[in-house]
C-alpha cells in the first residue's frame, strides 16, 4: 500500500524470524492519522528509494536502512553464493538438515549477527516493533531499555552433580525471562526481548549463555563429567562475569605483570609445509628457511597467561581432595597494552602475542634490543635448549685498510661476546652464506644478516695475504669503490691515498700534459677523457671508454698511445675490431700519430710470427683473426690490449671471449658505445677482461648480481654493481658535452596495420581508386581533385586509427600501440615529448590513451584559448611530460625548449611543414639532442606519401605551402600509385 511523501508520516522498524536466518530487520513507512497516530497504511522502503521521504529521516535512519538491506535474503543469497541461482534453491541447498553445509552456515550467521549488534547499537529512540504473522510491521512495539541490565551466575555443587543458573536485574528489579516466550534477538553481544522490552548487559554476555534458560530454570551438570564442563565453561565464565557458588571455592588474588619472551626454532619442514613462497631451490640451506616463533606470556605471580590484552581477569581451577579451588587472578589489560603497543613500536608486530620471523631477522631484532627489553624488565628465555642454545650477546667486527703498493692490507676483529673469532673462520661463513657457528662454549652464534649484505662482495673478493691470515687479507686495488663504501658508510677505519680516492670521481683527476708529437687538438671532454686514462695506467688499471658515437673515442685512445711512446714504451700495443673498422683506425693513426708505427695483422695471406710486430707500435686486426690466432698471438707481451666495440665479447663463454682473455699485456682498455646491450652479463665479460677478478668469478656475478638485478630488479645490488665498476668506466653522452646546439636525430618509425585496420584500409581503398580512376576518365585531372583529397585523406585517417572515420569502431591501430610504447618508453627516461597531428581527432584518440594511464599532458589546437598558459605549463611543470600539439594551431610560434623528443603522428604533404613542427623544440635555447620519431604506417598510402616528397623535393621547397597545391602538382600516375 503506497504512502505518500507529502501525507504525514513516520518511519518504524519491524523485527521478524526468518526460515533459515534468524531475526532480521525491515524499515517501513507508515502512514499518520489526524492525532498522529500509526494506521494500517504502510510502505517498506529500502536504501533505494528512502531519498523520496527524506524530510521524516534523520542520518541515523539511513544508516538503519543500509543496514537493514544488506540483511535480506537475496542479498544473503547473492553473497554467498558461489554461482547464480535461485534465492530459495540457495538456502534449500545451504540449511539442508543432513547435507547442509554447516561451515557456510555459521558464516552466514557471523555475517548477519554483526549487523544486528550495529543496528541495535543504533536503533535507542527509534520505534521498533515486532511483526505479525499477517505481515503488519507494526503488530506489537518493543521498547529499548536505557540502563544495561546485570547478569549473576549460580553455581550449586553437591555430591551428585552441580546446579547452574543465572539471575538478571534491572534497575534493582529480577527480570523474570524463562518460560516468558522471551527471545535472543542477537548473540554477540546479547540482546533479549522480555515481554516486549529489549534488554541490553553489563560486560556483553553471549546469548547462547543465556539461550537454554528461555525454557528451563537451571541446567544440571552431572558428577562425571563436571571437572570437564568446570575447565572449559565455569572457569572463563567465572572469568569474566560476576558468579556465585555453594560447593566451591573462588579466590580473588591480584599480582603486578612480568612480560616475559619465549623463542623457539620451527624446522624448515614446519615452515615450509604448504607454503609457496618459501624457499625450498635445490641446495638452499636448510637454516635459512628454519624460523623463530616469538610469543609473549604475563606472568602474574605463579600464574602465567596468554600475551593478549583483553581479559581483565583470568582464572586458573586445581582440584582438591573433595572439591575444587578457583583462583581468579586481577589482570592489568592497560599495562599489558602498553607492553604490546612497545614491542610494536620496536619492531615485534604480535598477533595473539605469537609472530614467526625468519632466522636472520629474530636474531637481529634480539641483538638490537635484548639488552633495552632487559632493562625493562623482559625475561627472554629460549624454549628449546636441548636442541641448540643460541648466543644473545652482541656481536661485533671491526675493519681496519690500508693502502700498499699493489693492494689493500684488511685487517680484522670479530667478537661474539668474550669470544674472539679468526678472520678466515668467520670470512668462509659469509662467503658460503652460512649463518651459523659454534663458539668454543657450544652455544650458536647466528651472524648477523648485516654482515652478509655490507660485508658480503668485501669478504668475497679478498685473497689470503701471506701474513697472519687470521686476522689479515689482501683486496686488489681495483675494488677502491669497494673501501670507499666502507669508510663513508663507517665500516671501517680507512687509510688511502687521496690520489687514489680521487678515481671515484674523474672530475678530480689531475690534468696531464698532453704528447708532444701527438698531431690534433682535444676537445676538453676528450681532453678529461685522456687523463682519465692516464690515470688509470699510473695504477695498472683496465677501463671501459663507452662514449656515445661521434665523440672520439679512437682519438682519445691513440693521445694515450702517442704518449706511452713519449714516455719510451718499446712494446707494442694490440688493437682489436670489426674488419670493418681497420680502415678508419689506419687513416685516424695516420692523421693524429704520424710518428707510430701501424702494422695490420690481417688477410688471408698475413704472415703467422709475432716476431714481425717488433719495432711497432701499434697492431691493427680483427675479432676473427684473434679467434684464428689466438695460440700464436699469445707468445707476445703486448703493452696494450684495446678491444674496439668490445661488446663483441659479452658472451663470456663465446670462443672469441675466451680468446682475448688468454691474451697477454700490461695494460687492457676496451671502447664500446654500449657496455650492456642484453644482460647483466655482457658487462661481467668486457669487465672482468679489463680488469680480472673485479666482479669476482662468473657462477659468483650471477648470484650476486644478475639474478637479483634481473629477477628480483634489487635496487641495493644495481646500487652495488655500479659503485664497483664506476671508476672504470667513462660515458659521456653528446648531452652532456655538446655546447652549441645540439644535433637533430631523425628516426623513421614502420608500423603495421592490425587485422581490423587493415580490412577497414582495403575497403576504403579499393572503393575510392575504381571511383577516382572512373572520375578522371571521365572529368579530367583537374574537376577529380576535390575526390582525390577525399580519398587520400580518409585513407589517411585509416592509417592512423580507423575510429577517425567510424566512432563505434572497437579494434586495435597498429600505430597507436607502437606510439604508445614509444612514449612510455620516453616518459620512464624522464624525457619531455611533443606530439604532432594534423588532426584534431588522431590527438583526441591519443588524449583518451593518456587519460587512462593517468598521463600528464598538455594541449594545444585552434580551439585552446590560453595557449601561453599551456606551454608556460610544459616548460615549467616537470610532471607534465606530454604536450599534444595540432599542425595549424601550433606549427609556429612555439618555443618548447623543454621537449628533446618529438613525435610526427602523421606525415605532411610538405616536408617544411614538419621541419616547422621539429623546430618548436630545436631552437636557441634547447640544450639537449633532439630526437624526432616520424610514424609512417607500412603498406598504406602514407609510405607513399613518402616516396612522392622525395621526387618532388625540389617542387616541394619552393612551391608547395599546402595541400592544394600538393594535389596540383601530382599527375594520373602520381595518383594511380597512391591508390594501389
């Protein structure tokens, strides 16, 4: 029956017993009579539609209503159901008395008796009613009791069994409930409906406790089982609610709390049993996956308690002779919080005042504050001695380095406690990654993960010095980054040279005088770039020059060769390359070396005798001919080895790899513009030729490095592997050392069309060439150019994406994914990009991409109005990475310095057009290399479009300013050719 909104009304709740649920709630509109009063006319309402009568509602009415809906059977049904089906069949299927699915029933009833307690937490002045069976909502009103009732329980023992019962009161008065039709309307916290009042208690009893006494005046628990029923039911009742007995005892007894910490060891078969994500690889340590389970008791006098703070006394029972004692002990939930709450802030996150932590992290947790937990009163106490004691002391290692002629002296001291523990012991631990061992008392000393993560690389690098190896090992002096880690991280005491220190950073190095008779002029990057090299040799170093191309890494390299033979080296040096390259390094010698000696050691016929490089100074020859030659170039000592493009050997197992590494010299360098072009280990192979031993073995580098880096994208150990091999290596982008402005890099981008495209491309296409041919036959050139545009364009349009002609397209466009890529490719490397179009639709497309990887852009077409605004934002705003720019609204009068990458969607008729387009970035003020990208769609007329600016290249530059007069210049086979 409809109530209308603009007749008086009021809101009413209606309470009623469900089949299958239990009691549920429903909200009703009812209408009012002309005293106010409640009439038969009624409306159920829901969440939906209560707006409608939103002047009689307050907030606390939706919130009942929300409520309330999430309660009904449907959306029960709909909830827990695995798959759809009917509500009746669902429930038919659940509450089946013998098949039933009793798991799926308590969660049901978890679910819905949570929202009892919130609706009846909220419903104090609402009117509540119970409901007919003829479905009145408003049959009989329950009135909610203000003041929370108490609950006293009765025990009664005597010889043959125990009488149990409990009393209510309110308001000083017994509440008679049983044999009242009195009902439980929500367990936990109970609720109960007693001759139409609703009665809430004191310390939140269940209701199940209280169930079995709606029909029976007490329960008898017989003399067999009572011990039984008293450990689990009278002692948590006596717990935590006020009882009363005759036939037993209870002492109140209050003690002050203890915290106390036990720690145990869980097998690695206990931790990893059913688990997928422990690591159980063939050869893992079976004590890297063993755990610690952590759990914190309260210990109150001789009584000792669960690390939870939520009871504000427990009970502990012991039998006597004839009876049975109970010991109620007073608890202090606030202190016990307090204690949870400080072992949270350091680091122990307790759940049910239990937590499991792999071993490494519970005994560095133990060693950073066992002696903070002790004072404050802590009892740390280890549950499983007859397996293993471990050592809680603290343990500590001390480095001392020094600087020698060709290495670093390390010394070290390692104490555990009062224990000393020799260098070598300790260093084979690490290494092996063993984390255990006994100390000469028997306990187990457990090494700290830190150790392994600062001292790890260090300790795997050292070799035995010949002194007292138990204290002191040897570092190569390559691994400097290595010590210098150590000293501003305060590992270590350290003592090196500042000469030394000054590799880290190439800015530093001292300026040498350039050779004599070496024929040129450097650049001052190249000049830095030879002193770096210099350097390098002073200290028997290898190194990597991996300049960007165009640089001068062959003229930097021949500097140094000049000047080892000023400096009166007989020896000659070899250098390695691509066949192709010979010619270039000979004609480079001869313009800036003129006075070294170039042999070239190669040709089918070459003399095999290394005899003949005697009285050279340089050899010049190949991969292929080393690989070749390998055992016969060997026999020479060369003063150089330089592999040019050296990334040749990143495969270290390749035979050209170990081919160069048998070779024999006192210095090494390579030159290559991409040290790491695949993997991680291309840069193991060039860097272990320069300089063996620096990234250690390669079954080590893959451990350590690679599969971390690669696998894992571990940001420590690419912080790692570059501060060891950074003193090595010398990159220079054109970026950074071009001062004037910097080059233009053009790049043609072929996509392809996806299927969809390609169907939509053909259609168009083949309608368009038969009616354009038919048009200049009939019409002429000059009446069908109108058409030609039409054809052209929308073919174009093709290319880019089709839904530029049909909106409800829902395929893919080849070029749109290949633009996408490449942006985002851009945008990680923190580029600024400019993206052209001459269509206003092709850059909406691409909006709508951006949008929807919450891209930053800004745009520009004939429609913007704050145009300054929008690129005052790109120059300034480094978040904005993307500015979408159409051909007529911003081919001129930009200056978007900011951008060193832009993107031509679509080619243009005139090629100066695009040129204008480009020029928005490189401009006077622009001091990055720019890079533009054009899209040319592969198979379409835009690939065309291509072919024809090049023939008329010259027409193009001097006539042609638009499209127009582009159609003007094409002739029927110019045409023909578009279309076909």
């Amino acid at each position: 029956m409809k109530v209308s909104s603009a007749q008086p009304f009021q809101i009413i709740y209606s309470v009623f017993e469900h089949e299958y649920l239990g009691y549920l709630f429903e909200s009703y509109i009812v209408h009012l009579d002309d005293n106010g009063g409640l009439t038969f006319q009624h409306q159920n309402i829901s969440i939906k539609n209560a707006e409608e009568f939103s002047s009689g509602l307050d907030e606390v009415d939706y919130e009942l209503i929300e409520f309330m809906d999430s309660m009904q059977q449907d959306v029960v049904a709909r909830k827990f159901s695995k798959k759809p089906m009917k509500t009746e069949d669902f429930f038919l299927k659940v509450f089946d008395k013998e098949k039933g699915n009793k798991l799926l029933q308590k969660e049901i009833e978890r679910y819905l008796d949570l929202r009892r307690a919130e609706i009846l937490k909220k419903i104090k002045g609402k009117r509540l009613f119970e409901m007919g069976s003829d479905g009145e909502p408003a049959w009989k009103e329950i009135f909610y009791q203000d003041k929370a009732a108490t609950i006293l329980f009765h025990f009664h023992r005597n010889e043959d069994n125990t009488h149990y019962w409990p009393t209510i009161k309110h308001n000083g008065a017994k509440v008679d409930f049983t044999y009242k039709d009195s009902y439980i309307l929500c367990n936990e916290p109970a609720y109960m409906v007693v001759e139409g009042r609703l009665y809430h208690f004191e310390k939140n009893p269940e209701g199940k406790k209280l169930i079995p006494f709606l029909r029976k005046k007490f329960i008898l628990i017989p003399g067999k089982i009572e011990e039984t029923y008293y450990e689990k039911f009278v002692c948590p009742l006596i717990a935590n609610f006020d009882v009363t007995a005759k036939g037993f005892d209870i002492i109140n007894e209050a003690y002050g709390v203890n915290p106390y910490i036990y720690f145990s060891t869980l097998a690695a078969a206990e931790t990893t049993q059913g688990t997928l994500f422990d690591d159980k690889k063939p050869g893992a340590n079976v004590e890297d996956r063993e755990k610690i389970l952590f759990e914190l008791k309260f210990k109150y006098g001789p009584y000792e308690f669960k690390g939870e703070a939520n009871q504000k006394s427990s009970v502990r029972m012991e039998k006597t002779e004839d009876s049975f004692l109970f010991h109620k002990v007073s608890r202090d939930p606030e202190k016990e919080r307090q204690i949870i709450q400080y072992l949270k802030e350091i680091d122990l996150l307790l759940k049910h005042g239990r937590l499991t932590l792999s071993k490494q992290d519970a005994f560095a947790w133990l060693t950073l504050y066992k002696f903070k937990l002790e004072e404050k009163g802590f009892k740390l106490i280890q549950k499983d001695v007859e397996n293993k004691k471990y050592f809680l002391g603290k343990p500590n290692i001390n480095l001392e380095v020094n600087e020698k002629n060709d290495w670093f002296d390390i010394h070290a001291v390692i104490e555990f406690g009062d224990f000393k523990i020799p260098f070598k012991d300790l260093r084979k631990y690490i290494v092996k990654k063993k984390r255990e061992f006994s100390l000469p008392n028997g306990e187990i000393a457990v090494i700290p993960e830190a150790w392994f993560s600062k001292y790890g690389e260090l300790f795997s690098f050292m070799q035995e010095n010949g002194e007292d190896s138990s204290e002191r090992m040897a570092l190569n002096k390559h691994h400097v980054a290595l010590v210098d880690e150590l000293k501003h991280g305060n590992l270590a005491k350290v003592n090196i040279s500042t000469k030394l220190e000054s590799l880290k950073d190439f800015n530093k190095i001292d300026d040498y005088p350039m050779p004599e008779n070496f024929s040129g002029k450097l650049r001052p990057y190249q000049k830095a770039g030879f002193n770096w090299m210099k350097f390098l040799n002073n200290y028997n170093f290898g190194g990597c020059l991996a300049d960007d191309m165009g640089l001068g890494k062959t003229v930097q390299t021949l500097a140094l060769l000049q000047d080892e033979k000023d400096q009166g080296m007989e020896k000659a040096s070899l250098l390695i390359m691509p066949t192709s390259l010979l010619y270039n390094w000979q004609k480079e010698a001869e313009k800036f070396t003129p006075n070294l000696k170039v042999f070239l050691y190669t040709g089918t016929n070459r003399e095999k005798d290394v005899n003949q490089f005697e009285g050279y100074d340089i050899i010049l020859t190949s991969y292929g001919i080393v690989r070749l030659d390998v055992d016969i170039l060997k026999d020479y000592f060369f003063n150089y080895i330089i592999l040019d493009e050296s990334q040749v050997i990143k495969n270290p197992n390749s035979n050209i790899a170990k081919a160069v590494r048998d070779l024999r010299s006192k210095f090494r360098l390579i030159l290559t513009g991409t040290p790491l072009e695949n993997t991680t280990l291309d840069l193991w192979s060039q860097m272990s030729f320069v300089n063996p031993g620096l990234l250690g073995s390669q079954s080590f580098f893959k451990n350590e490095f690679l599969q971390p880096i690669e696998k894992n994208q571990d940001e420590s150990k690419i912080k790692k592997l570059y501060n060891i091999i950074k003193p090595f290596i010398l990159r220079r982008h054109k970026s950074q050392v071009a001062k004037d402005l910097p080059p233009k890099i053009e790049n043609i981008i072929y996509t392809t069309m996806s299927t969809e495209q390609e169907e939509k491309y053909e259609e168009v296409k083949s309608f368009y060439r038969n009616k354009i041919m038919d048009e200049i036959e009939l019409q002429g050139m000059k009446k069908s150019r109108m058409m030609v545009l039409q054809g052209l364009t929308k073919l174009r349009q093709l290319a880019n994406h089709p839904k530029m002609v049909e909106e409800d397209y829902k395929g893919e466009s080849g070029k749109m994914e290949d633009v996408m890529i490449r942006l985002n490719d851009a945008i990680s490397d923190d580029h600024k990009v400019l993206v052209f179009s001459q269509f206003v639709k092709h850059l909406n497309i691409v909006k709508k991409h951006l949008d929807k990887e919450k891209i930053k852009y800004c745009y520009l077409d004939g429609s913007t109005k704050d145009r300054q605004g929008q690129v005052e934002k790109f120059q300034d705003d480094q978040s904005v990475k993307v500015f979408l720019i159409s051909l007529k609204a911003g081919g001129l009068g930009l200056n978007l310095t900011k951008a060193d990458y832009v993107f031509l969607l679509d080619p243009w008729w005139n090629p100066a057009i695009e040129a204008q387009a480009v020029d928005r970035a490189h401009r006077i003020g622009q001091t990055n290399q720019v890079f533009t990208y054009k899209f040319i769609m592969r198979d379409t007329v835009e690939e065309k479009i291509l072919t024809l600016q090049q023939s008329k290249l010259k027409l193009a530059d001097e006539l042609i300013n638009t499209e127009e007069s582009f159609m003007k210049s094409l002739d029927k086979a110019d045409i023909e050719a578009l279309f076909t």
